[in-house]
C-alpha cells in the first residue's frame, strides 16, 4: 500500500531571510488574520537605518558577549525578518561549553523612540546550562528578533517578559533550535503593552531533545496579547509540552493563542501535548484559542491538546467563601493562583514576586485586611 | 453557647428534567457542646442539607429557616455564615491551582478573625495544628487540594476546623475514602476540638464505623429527605445491624 502524503499545511511558515520574498501582509491571511493590522503598522514600514533598542546586560562570570548579526533565522513573518536583518547593533550572548550558570543573564530590553529593530542571539554550547531573562519595557514599538542554540545536552531557560507601557508595541520572533538531548525551558510572561504579538518557533535538529513551553497573559481593557507557538517535530524522540494560561478582563481586551504542533513523517517517537487556558473576568473581553495538531506519523509516544476559555468556577469561588474568604478577594485569589502556576514555574524568587505583584495590580485595590496577607511569606 | 436552628427547611434543585424538591421539611437544633449524626442511605438528601447550611448556589431553599443564635443564616452570603461560625468540612473539597495551602489558610483565618495574625505565632499556630494531625508541614507549600491523596483532602478539611475554630461545624461524609488509620487520625482530630471548645457537631454519614471514634449524643436516621427517626448512640447500632429498610419501608 502507498500512502501518500499531502502537502503539510503548518511546514512553509517559516520563511528565510529574504525580505524581497516575504511580502507586506493585508491582514487576511491566516497568520494575521487576529492582529489589528493597524496599530502594528509602522513596523511593516522599515527602513534600512533603523535604530536599535537600548540593551542593558549584566552577566555571570565566563558569559561572552559580542556585537553579532543573526545570519542563520527561519524567520516567520517580515517584521521577525527585518528585524534579524536590519538590526544595527545586535548582540550574540554564548555560555561557553560546560559551564553551568548559577546566575541568570539579564538582558533589558527598552524602546524610547519611536520604532526600533534588534537581534540577539543566545547560544548555549555543549553541556552548558543556564538562564536567561529578556525583560522588555519601554514606550515604542519594537520588533526583535532572538535566536536561540541550544547545543547538544545543553539545558536553556529563556523567559521573555513583555511589559511595556500601555502605548508600546512589542513583536518578534523567538527561534529555538535544540541539538542532540537538549533542553529548553521558554515562558512568556505578557503584562503590559498596547500590543504583543510574539512567534516562538521550535527546531529539533537531532534526536533526544525536550521543549517546555509556558505562558502567562492578562490581558486588559483595550491590550492585544497575540502568543504564536509552532513546534516542528522533524527527527525521532522529542518531546514538547506546551501550557499557556491568560486572564482578562475589560472592554476589547483580546488575546490569541495559536498552538501549531507538526510532527512530520521522520519524527518517530514523538511525545506532545499542548493545554492553553483562558479565564475571562468580565464582560467584553475576548480569547481567541486554536491548538492545531498535525501528525504524519502513526509512530509516536504520544500527541494531545487541549484548550478551555471560560469564567470562574462557581465551586473554587463557594469553597473559598465558606472558609470567610469575601467574593471579591476570593475571585483575587484564583487569578493569582491561576496565573501563579505558570509564574513559579521561573526559577528567579525576586522576579516571581515583582510578577506575582503585577498581577495583583492589575486585579485592582485589594482588601487591605488582606494586603500583608502573601508578602512575609 | 451557640445554638443552631434549622426549622422545617425545604430545599430543590434545577436540573435537567425540570426541579426536584430533595428537602421534605428538616427540622433539628444543635447546642454548643453536643455531638449530633445523621444517618442515612446514599441519595436521602444528607449533603444537600449541609450544602444548602453553608449556602451553595446550587440549592434553593423554598421554605424553612435556619439561624445561628437567632441570626437569619439564610440571608447570609457565604463568607457571612463562615464569619458567624460556621463551617462545612466537605465530602469532595475542590483543588485550587496556584494557591498554596499556606496562603490559603492564612488568609481564611485573617477573614475569620478579622486580622491578619503575626507570622510568627501564626507559622507555629499552623505547623502545630499540622503535627496534630499527622501532616507533613511540606504540606504547606501544596496547592490546595492538588493531587492530594482521599486520606490528605479530609486532614486537611480538619485542620481548617482546627484554626478556624468554628462554632457549628458540620461534617459531610468525613470517613468516606478513608482507611482505618487515616479514620483514626481524623477522629482523634474532631475528638480534639470538642474537648478544647463548645463546638456544637453535626457529622453525616451513612456507616456506623466513624460514630465507633466519635461518640456522639443525638441519632437522626434521614430518608427521602425527611428525619424519620431520632434517638441515642443505639440507633446506629441498630441500623449497624438491621440496615435502613426498617426506615425506608415506613416511609414508602
């Protein structure tokens, strides 16, 4: 028996490098197709002398850091693109072979004109580990573009936080590539912004390698949070588990989740699932969720996904009401427990507790019977 | 010393083919001090009487009373009945993700009493309680309810009674999936709590083998949402023995 085929549909989404073959988007197509085309429109108009966003970068001994253009990007739209190629000042961080950071690497990101492009790239080499935080705040738009080699056993985490002032744009590709048996942990943690739009794509290059994918959003009146995952499973036992958690709240706060997971006919032994959650708090908001799965191989360990969006639960809310807990603080208290199990899933104390903190601002004034209730702790 | 006062309570509930009354009209009162149990087969209508006490949005009371000491607790919000004394340790306590059964209890004993205790009293308060009952104090960093074992869900329900110090305390089917030591332990707990305060009991169950480690003073058999029968300790006996025919026989 033949079987053939058909065309993958997820497999041409990344592009390359060159601009001149990935056009200016009208909006329709299927990956733009949630974005508000408008209010990411200046960055589709970029020039070849376009200014860098200010990177300040501290790091633990033995890190080397370098000025380095990405050359080697699968790019998935022209603004990740562009920013990998227009970029004028970006940098190459590299935790040399075997070293194993007990510090993190911190890289803050800020925009203060009004439209910037850049580029890291994060390497890893062999049996290396450690961590990085890409901390983004800041009033422009920007577009970076991040890529990130994590070489045989090496084990990465990346925690990209998107926290930008209410009129900042921030968008970009994060691209992982992961060699033989080695690990990423990557989470997005997205707070702030007028807009996020972030594309994470994952490469397996050889056999053996694992991808952690977590997420958090909360979502506000007015904010556009647009996560992208696309995990290509092109070579035998991987494994990719994805888990993305958002919040919102207010009028036309509206998040997009896109879980893109193609396990191609060569990647036997695949293990996969993805799980995205939302929790609408009020009237108005909006959570656009689309896992989307697609298997060319009968021969896997496993592939699932799942996706709920819904309000609270009417028992989480009674149970915590019939131990005293008022309605409002007990509402407060699932949010944050919500939102929490993917934010202390970071492994930084200091940056789980300033998050943890951004959350309950934006959940509003609490109780002050209970204001020093979590802080001593 | 408390009393409470439930008086001819009717209850109902939606569900798909159209409302269903499960409460015919309960009337009982539970002193500070005393210990009642309420027997009956599965389905009478046990858990929807301690539900609807503690106020779940599910039911709905169509006739009846219940007051704490006088107080309405049907017009309470949940929070109120919980803040005015009373509490439901319950059958299938529901997990809480991301919240840390430290911060949970704190919080509910700072809305019980009104303040946020010390951290330091309150770490030896807690870990205290927690050794009382045998629960690991790693325990405390757990979500609540996540992944925690029958025997850990009503440990745990005891030891929010233990600090939240309620003075009605009502407990749904508390011996249910519990082995024998997971029982004893529990027991011991509830046992516990009686000595050291007025807490007046109200335990539901449908086997005798908990009323063998909590004495008790008050039997009321419940079938078909009705109490059909009230006496001492020897009516779980004689149900131990005979079962509830002899109860549902008469009813039907």
């Amino acid at each position: 028996m033949t079987v053939t085929v058909p065309p993958s549909d997820l497999a041409p989404r990344l592009k390359g490098l060159n601009l001149n073959q990935i056009p200016v988007p009208n909006g329709r197509e299927e990956e733009w197709r949630f974005t508000p085309m408008k209010r990411i429109a200046k960055l589709h108009e970029l020039s070849e002398t376009e200014s860098s966003p200010i990177f300040t970068i501290s790091s633990p001994e033995l890190v080397r850091i370098e000025n380095a253009m990405i050359t080697d990007f699968a790019a998935a739209d022209r603004i990740s693109a562009a920013a990998a190629l227009l970029s004028s000042d970006g940098k190459s961080i590299t935790i040399p072979k075997e070293v194993v950071l007990t510090e993190p690497v911190i890289v803050e990101t800020t925009s203060k004109t009004d439209r910037s492009v850049g580029s890291l790239l994060l390497n890893l080499e062999k049996y290396s580990k450690g961590t990085f935080i890409i901390d983004h705040t800041g009033s422009g738009a920007i577009a970076l573009a991040v890529e990130v080699n994590v070489a045989e056993g090496a084990d990465a985490t990346v925690i990209s936080i998107h926290d930008g002032d209410r009129k900042s744009v921030f968008t970009g590709q994060q691209a992982i590539k992961l060699g033989k048996d080695a690990k990423v942990h990557h989470v997005a943690i997205t707070l702030g912004g007028d807009m996020v739009r972030l594309v994470t794509t994952v490469e397996y290059t050889a056999p053996g390698g694992e991808a952690v994918m977590s997420g958090a959003y909360f979502t506000d009146a007015g904010q556009h949070h647009e996560h992208r995952l696309f995990v290509d499973h092109s070579v035998p036992n991987c494994r990719s588990d994805v888990m993305y958690k958002g919040a919102l709240q207010g009028q036309d706060a509206h998040s997009v989740w896109i879980g893109d997971v193609l396990i191609r006919s060569s990647a036997i032994g695949t293990s996969t699932y993805e799980l995205n959650r939302n929790l609408i708090l009020t009237e108005g908001a909006r959570a656009d969720s689309v896992p989307n799965l697609e298997i060319e191989t009968g021969e896997i360990v496993g592939a699932g996904h799942a996706s709920a969006t819904g309000r609270f639960d009417d028992e989480q809310i009674f149970y915590l009401m019939s131990r005293g807990v008022p309605e409002v603080q007990a509402k407060r208290l699932v949010v944050r427990g919500f939102l929490a199990d993917v934010i202390f899933r970071i492994p930084s104390a200091d940056l789980q507790n300033r998050l943890i903190k951004d959350v309950e601002n934006k959940l509003g004034n609490a109780d002050p019977l209970f204001a020093g209730v979590f802080d001593e702790q | 010393m408390s009393t409470l006062e439930i008086k001819d309570l009717k209850v109902r509930v939606e569900t798909e083919n159209g409302p269903i009354d499960i409460l015919k009209g309960v009337t009982l009162t539970i002193k500070a001090g005393e210990t009642h149990a309420i027997m009956g087969p599965n389905g009478s209508g046990k858990s929807t009487l301690a539900y609807s006490i503690a106020g779940h949005p599910r039911y709905e009371i169509v006739g009846g009373s219940v007051t704490l000491d006088g107080a309405d607790v049907l017009e309470m919000s949940v929070d109120e009945r919980a803040k005015a004394g009373m509490f439901l340790a319950m059958q299938y306590p529901v997990e809480v993700p991301g919240v840390s059964v430290s911060n949970f209890l704190r919080t509910a004993v700072t809305a019980i009493r009104g303040e946020a205790p010390k951290l330091r009293d309150w770490l030896k308060e807690m870990k205290g309680a927690m050794t009382d009952l045998a629960i690991d104090t790693n325990f405390a960093e757990r979500n609540v309810n996540e992944g925690f074992s029958g025997g850990e869900r009503k440990r745990h329900e005891i030891l929010q009674m233990e600090l939240l110090q309620p003075k009605i305390a009502i407990l749904d089917e508390t011996d249910s999936g519990l082995d024998v030591d997971a029982l004893k332990i529990v027991s011991d707990g509830v046992n516990r709590i009686r000595k050291s305060s007025e807490i007046g009991v109200l335990l539901i169950t449908h086997a005798i083998r908990l009323l063998r480690q909590i004495p008790v003073d008050h039997v009321h058999v419940f079938v078909d949402g009705r109490i059909v029968a009230q006496g001492g300790p020897e009516l779980a006996e004689q149900i131990d023995a005979n079962g509830y025919e002899q109860f549902t026989v008469a009813v039907n």
